[in-house]
C-alpha cells in the first residue's frame, strides 16, 4: 500500500476522532442550554400565562389574537424550547385546574393554532412527531383527537402505538374503541399497556369485554379474556359459553378454564365436561387443567378421577400440586381404603 | 520485496478494521431505533399489570459470605411484580448459607420439581419466611461451578422466562421490565441481553446505584472503554442483524423451555455463557424454528471489574479459554448454510476476528520486526502504518463514547470525558497489548486442556 494511502487513511481516523469529540460537547452543550434557557423563562412564562387566561377569561368572544399578551406568546413560539415551555405549562393548567381556567386555555391552544399543528404532526412521516402529535392532542384534549389516536393505535410503530393507546384511554369517550376496528392486533406488550392504563385510571368506565370475544384477532380475544377474569366480569358468561363450545385453540381454552375457576363459574360445568368427554378437544396438559377447574368448582367426579388415576408427575405447578394434595389428603385416604 | 505474507496481513488487517467499522454503522441504527421505541415509556408503570409474565432471577454463589446479604438485598430491590428469586449455593465452604439462613429466616421447604437437566446433587431447597422476602428461595448443592448452579435453579424455577444473573451485580430497579418487553413484543425472542456497565468508583446505597462515576483507576478505565466498544458496538450490532452469539453471564434473560430442550448450560465449559447461546440458535435452526436474540442498549447492569493485572490477566485467559471451547463444541458451524447467518456470517467472524484477530496481531508484530532489522521495510513506512491503525482504535473509541452519550447521558462530567479521551489514546498502546499476551497464554492454556476459573477479589461498593 502506497505511503500516501496511510497518511490519507490516518487523517481520515483524526478527523474522524475530532468529529465524535465535538459531537458530544456539543451534544452536552445543547442539552446545558436547553435547560438554562427553561430556568430562565419558566416565571416569565407562568405569569404570562398567567395574565393571558385571566385577560381571555373576560373578553372569550372576541378576537383572542389581539389581547397583547396572546401576541407576546406566539411570537414566543417561535423558539421551539420556549414553545415546549409554554405548551408544558398549558398542560399542567388542563391537569390542574377545572371550570373557567380550562376553558380559557382551550381557546388559547385554538388561537395559537395548536390543535391543527398538533393533526399535521400525527400525519408526519417522522415517527417523533407522530409522538409529539399525540402528547400534543392529548394535553389539549382535543374534541376531535379520537379518531387520530384510534388511527394511529395500529401504527406500525410500536412507539407511537404505545402512545395513542395510552392517550385513547385517557381521553376518549370510549376509551378502548380501538379494538372495534377488526384488524387491530394486540402484542403481549400492547395487552399489558392497555391493562396498566387501565388500572391507573379510576375514573374510566370498564367496558365489558364479553363483546370483543368474536373478534376476528385471536390476540384480541386472549386479551379480552384475560381481562373478563381481571376485572371478574360474569356479563361476558354467553359469551364466553359459545366461545367455549366452538374454540379448540389451546390458548383460548387454557384462558376460558382460569376464568371458570376464578370467577367459580359453576354454569359452565356442563360445557366443560362434554369437552372431556370428546377426547380431541384437549391435549393432555388442558386436560388436567380442566379436571382441576372442574374440582375447584365442586364437581365430585373429577376430584375422584384427580385423585385415583393421575399421574404426579402430571402435576408440574408446585403450588397448586401442594396445595391441592394438602387440602385433599384426608379425602384421598378415605378413598384409597374405600 | 512484497511478500505473500505481505498481502495476507494486510488484506486481513483492512478486513478487521472493515467488519468494526460496519458494526458501529449498524449499532447506531440499532440504538437509535430503541431510543425511539422507548421514548417516553414508564416502565415503573408497567409494573402496576397484574398479566406481566413470571420471572425467575437466578443467582449462583460460591464462597460469597462478606457481601452475601448486601447482594440479595440489591437483587430483592428489583421491581417487578411477578418475580421470584433463586440463589444457589453451590457447595460454598464458608458461611454463605449460614448468613443467608440467618437474615431472611430460611425454612426448608417442600417444592415439586422436575429434574429436567442433570445437575450435582441438590442438598435443600430453602425459601424465606419473612413476608416481604418470601419470593426467595435458596437451593444448597454440591459444588458443580456456575454452570451447574445455574442448571439447579433452572430445574426449580417455575416460570416461563429465567433470568440468569452474576450474584454480585447490581441491577436497575426496572431491568427485568426493560429484558422482559422484547419477548412480550415478539414471540420469537428466546433470550435478551442488557448492557454490563463497569461500577467501579460508583456510588451504590443499599444495593441500587445511585450515582455512576467513571471509574479513578487506569485499569478500570481501559475496562471502562473496552466494555462501551464490545456491547455499544459489537453486541448491539450483531444484534440489530439477528447474528448475536453471546449473551453475558453477568446478566442474560431466556426461555426457560428452549433452554431445557437444548440441556441447559454445559458445565464442562468456562464460557458457558456463550456456549448455551450457540446452542439455543442452533437448535432452533435444526428445529425450523424462527427466532431473535436481542441486546437491549440501556445500561441495566452494574459489575465490579478486577482492578489487578494479575486478576484481570486470569479473567481474559477464561475469556479466551471459554470461546475455544464454544467455537470447538460447534465447529459444524463454520460455513455451513443451513445455520444461515450464524453458519456463515456470525460463528466464521468469531473465528477469525475475536479468536485469531490476537494471535496474529502477535505474530504480526515480529513479521514487522523482522522485516525491519533485514532491511527489506522502511522504518517510517512501518511507523506510519502503526499510527494509522491507532488512530483508527482511537477514532473508534470515541465513537463508543457518543454512543454512550446517547443512550445514558451519565457522566456528565467535562473532567469525566477528558479522562476518557486520554483512556482511549493511551489503551492501544497500553492495554491492548496486554489483552493480546493474555489472550496467547489462554490459548497456551486451552492446549494444556486447563480449566480452572481463577479468582476473583472484590473491593466492594462504595
């Protein structure tokens, strides 16, 4: 290799050093800035904002744009770490304060043009400002944000999927309308999204899930069950019984016996043993289970047939294999001497 | 004259210092497409799900009893709902079950389980009586190493995903909720590894870390760097491209059934980690089977690194011994299409870049050498070969450290990344050529069928 192609690859490397070195004070820098700027208007904005909601509070009808302190926030705007600013404090006003305040910010958001930057950003090719659309939507709470969070809940992002599911719970009437559309897929991860906003928020009105267990998405059905057993729901119990009769997917019916056993749901008893009966309907770990809900809701014969002819080393839960042969053990004497 | 021997280092050399530059270019992909997925998630939050799938933590310890308690006081500390944890000791001959028996009031307890893969014999099964700790369970066995333990606890644990974990570390509160989620994401992950960060000189209280300095000491420092370059880079890398083949002992979280089909770790080998790695990849290949090993970038482990020569010497001999043995147990591997990328992309860079990258490094030098005192090479042309390939570690280094300013934003220190920066001028000509004479002992070594671990002194968190 010629002397020079070594001298010009070093340079290269140097230059190439140098680069990374800037990149990260600059990175720092920009970060430092960012936040000294913040320090700096965070009062100056408070009391601006301030002023502006207690100006709009007395002229709401009238042309908002010409309140001087209005004017003063959107030239402001033009700065996007004083724009993130304003828009923080807006959001903690929405979250904080009810009744007049409310309203006057919401036609503050309006006038300031929020709302259809806010759409234009959930349109974005950019997967970061489909994200800032959404927070964006949501802080305002946006009448008309539904149909874009329902939108973008089958984004093939997972990121801006996790958001507007979020941001649908939160605010939508409806709050899991998403899962009408029939080609919405729930990932394990999405399901357990879902059931933490859920748990979260008080105020939400549970849907009974019964509803989405014809759900063309299988993955939608297994999350609806596992919250029918959650959330205790007995209004699915049809539902459930004619998912019982035509499902012969382990996962389904594994998910359909935890529910029968939780929920004691001793109508069911008949639909699970003419499953047994049929020998194809379940593979042999469905068929212990079974036998076991059957047990955990007072049908005698399978305790019995438990107890004289399975095998222990069909029980693999050590919890449940304890539990159950310690609550069973003076029955299982009897019937062995018998 | 040019010689074939010439163009064969040279060719190689570029080869190298090619496959390192394309790694970098796709673990920056890689990190900044999870940095994007993960924006704005709280995890915490997660955990409130009461469907979150059951973990096992599974620690083996042996002869750990001056830091046995502080250690599973930190590794009690993680929060996840659903998580159960197993210590094995694994026939310590000092007080280790004693103390743990003592502070977590340990009764022997009565647990079914299948021995699914051959371990020593397994004395006790105890687990705790103390309700805010009664998710723990101890196993005492006969001594069998690490891999052995490890297969005790996989054999007891009663849960779909297992984590695997070095005793010693400190993990983030919301690490196991950060491994779980790929596998909650996609059906087809069977095993996720987090990035090992180095807490030497950092600040931990009551097992969690509070405070991440970069490490005082030189030798701490060039482990510091080497650990950013191998998991920012390389790991994250192989990972974007679904060619990992190593997923650290220190910290590694699977599926506990496509571990036990593949007959869990192999005790006979010292790099048992990456072992079973290989293993699980290959049975799914051999099985049609569809999957993904996947690096996650956030720095979810804290290990204490040796802060001796001495220590550090006997560490990389393991290293180098443990990745014969893998590369020798699957040598079917080598340019075999069947096993796609892993066949004839992953296992022939592991071959010829990680394994023999050292010894011809060595054997280079003295060509070089040679080449000099006979008069067949310019001395300036030599040197100015050797600058450039520092100047490329050194370029290379630095681009660890962005990538490490991107994913965890920790040591904000100017004084911190001045350090660094003379770490990552002085490590290619201080402590790389002590990694290569280790790694040439450890093949001496591998050869002599040597298998010994070698200890390790901890200093302690501060």
């Amino acid at each position: 290799m010629p002397l020079s192609y070594i001298w010009s690859a070093t340079f290269f490397f140097l230059i190439g050093s140098v680069f990374f070195i800037i990149n990260i004070r600059f990175r720092r820098w920009m970060k430092m800035n960012q936040q000294r700027k913040a320090a700096k208007y965070a009062t100056f904005i408070q009391a601006l904002l301030a002023k502006a909601i207690y100006q709009i509070e007395d002229k709401i009808d009238s042309n908002l744009q010409a309140i001087p302190e209005v004017k003063k926030l959107m030239k402001l705007c033009s700065d996007t770490t004083i724009k993130q600013l304003i828009l923080d404090e807006l959001v903690k006003i929405t979250n904080t304060f009810e009744g007049k305040e409310v309203k006057s910010v919401r036609a503050l958001y309006f006038t300031m043009k929020m709302h259809t930057e806010a759409i234009r950003k959930t349109k974005s090719s950019r997967i970061q400002r489909r994200i800032e659309g959404i927070r964006l939507l949501s802080g305002i709470r946006f009448s008309g944000a539904s149909e874009h969070f329902i939108r973008l809940s089958t984004d093939s992002n997972q990121a801006v999927k996790d958001v507007a599911i979020i941001a649908n719970i939160h605010y939508a009437k409806k709050p899991l309308n998403f899962l009408d559309d029939p080609h919405t897929k729930l990932s394990r991860w999405d399901a357990i999204n879902i059931q933490s906003q859920l748990s979260k928020m008080q105020s939400v009105e549970i849907p009974n899930f019964g509803i989405w267990l014809d759900h063309s998405q299988l993955s939608v059905v297994h999350f609806s069950l596992m919250m029918i057993r959650e959330y205790q729901q007995y209004s699915a119990l049809k539902a459930l019984k004619t998912l019982f009769r035509k499902s012969d997917h382990p996962t389904t019916l594994k998910l359909i016996l935890h529910i029968i056993k939780d929920l004691h749901l001793v109508e069911m008893e008949p639909e699970v043993v003419a499953k047994l009966k049929n020998g194809k309907n379940f593979n042999r770990k469905l068929y212990v289970k079974a036998l076991y809900v059957l047990d955990a809701i007072g049908n005698s014969e399978a305790t019995k047939l438990l107890l004289t002819s399975m095998p222990q080393r069909l029980i693999r839960n050590r919890d449940t294999s304890s539990k159950f042969i310690k609550r069973l053990r003076p029955e299982s004497e009897y019937i062995l001497t018998a | 004259m040019i010689t074939f021997l010439d163009y064969f280092f040279l060719i190689y050399g570029s080869m190298v210092m090619i496959s390192y530059v394309i790694l970098a270019i796709i673990s920056k992909r890689a990190i900044k497409n999870y940095e994007r997925e993960n924006a704005g998630i709280s995890h915490a939050l997660l955990n409130n799900s009461s469907i979150l799938p059951k973990v096992t933590l599974i620690a083996p310890a042996y002869n750990e009893e001056v830091s046995i308690i502080e250690n599973v006081r930190s590794l009690l500390s993680i929060k996840y709902r659903k998580l159960d944890l197993i210590i094995v000791n694994d026939g310590s001959q000092d007080k280790t079950l004693e103390k743990l028996k003592i502070a977590y009031r340990l009764k022997p307890c009565d647990i079914d389980f299948k021995k699914e893969i051959e371990t020593k014999k397994v004395r006790c099964v105890y687990r705790s009586e103390i309700i805010t700790t009664h998710r723990l369970f101890v196993i005492d066995k006969e001594n069998g190493g690490k891999a052995d333990a490890l297969n005790a606890g996989i054999n007891v644990a009663n849960s779909h995903l297992v984590a695997c974990v070095d005793v010693d570390c400190v993990l983030e509160p919301d690490s196991i909720l950060k491994m779980v989620k790929p596998y909650l994401q996609d059906k087809k992950v069977i095993a996720t590894g987090g990035i090992v960060r180095i807490s030497n000189s950092s600040k931990v209280v009551d097992g969690t870390l509070v405070e991440a300095r970069v490490p005082k000491k030189f030798i701490e420092r060039f482990q510091f760097l080497e650990y950013l370059r191998a998991f920012l880079i390389g790991r994250m890398g192989w990972s974007k491209i679904n060619g990992l083949l190593i997923v650290s002992g220190a910290f590694g979280l699977f599926r506990r059934d496509i571990v036990l089909k593949c007959g869990g770790y192999k005790p006979e080998t010292v790099g048992e980690d990456m072992e079973l790695v290989v293993r699980m990849r290959r049975y799914m290949h051999e099985k049609n089977k569809k999957y993904r090993v996947v690096y996650i970038p956030d720095p979810l482990c804290w290990t204490e690194v040796p802060t001796s020569y001495k220590i550090l010497g006997r560490q990389r001999n393991r290293w180098t011994r443990g990745l014969m043995d893998t590369l020798k147990f699957h040598k079917k591997l080598l340019f075999n299409p069947k096993y796609k990328l892993m066949g004839t992309i992953s296992y022939p860079y592991w071959l010829l870049f990680e394994w023999l990258s050292p010894i011809l490094e060595f054997f280079g030098l003295f060509y070089l050498s040679y080449k000099i005192m006979s008069g067949s090479t310019d001395l300036v042309y030599v040197l100015s070969l050797i600058f450039m390939v520092y100047s490329y570690s050194f370029m290379l280094s630095c681009f660890a450290l962005l990538q490490d300013e991107l994913t965890t934003f920790k040591y904000t220190g100017r004084k911190d990344l001045i350090r660094m920066i003379i770490t990552a001028l002085l490590e290619p000509i201080v402590f790389h050529p002590l990694t290569i004479y280790w790694s040439i002992k450890g093949n001496i070594d591998f050869f002599k069928d040597k298998k010994a671990w070698g200890e390790m002194i901890r200093v302690g968190f501060n």
